[in-house]
C-alpha cells in the first residue's frame, strides 16, 4: 500500500495593529463535525502570543472563519510572527501554517 505525507497548506495573514481582520477559508471538503482552533505564537521561542476565533459556519459546504479582533490584535507585536490552524475531526491535523504579519 503506498502511502504519502500530507503537508499542512501556506497561509500568510496581515493586518494593520488596532484593526480586526477576518477571512473566509474553503476547505472544498465538508467539514462537518470539525472543529478548528487557530495559533498566533513567536518565530523566536514558539510561545503561543493569541488564539483567533476559527467558526466552522458552513460545513456542509468547508467554510471555516478566522477572526482576529482589533482588541486581540493589539496585544501582538509589530513584525512577523508565526500562524497555524489544526482541524481536529477524529484526529488533530495542523492544516495551515504560514506568517502574520502585524503592520502599524
């Protein structure tokens, strides 16, 4: 039986600090019954800095949410940082990963 990696999908995000941000993710599968959890952590030390909202709003069709509020937001640093969404269905997947880019 072959069998191959399943890499988690690049997402980069920016937004400017003190404003929200929210994007619509399409999975193109259902998504039901997942649930989905979001990381905003630090490229130096890996210290978890937010966890954005991630609704689940339409799974029949994929669709997931991801929000970060102006209030979260200002509680991160300008610059780079990392960002990781998992989908946890029976099991727990890192399914998007890439940069946040907090801009002034």
């Amino acid at each position: 039986m072959a069998s191959a990696l399943q890499a988690r999908s690049p997402l980069h995000v920016a937004f400017v600090r003190g404003n929200d941000y929210s994007a619509i993710i399409d999975f193109s599968i259902a998504t039901t019954g997942y649930q989905f959890e979001a990381e905003i952590y630090s490229l130096t030390n890996g210290a978890i800095l937010a966890e954005p909202a991630m609704t689940n709003f339409d799974a029949a069709a994929g669709k997931v949410s991801l929000v970060i509020t102006a209030a979260v937001g200002n509680t991160l640093p300008i610059g780079t940082l990392g960002l990781r969404i998992r989908w946890i269905a029976p099991g727990v997947r890192d399914v998007l990963g890439g940069t946040c880019e907090v801009l002034r």
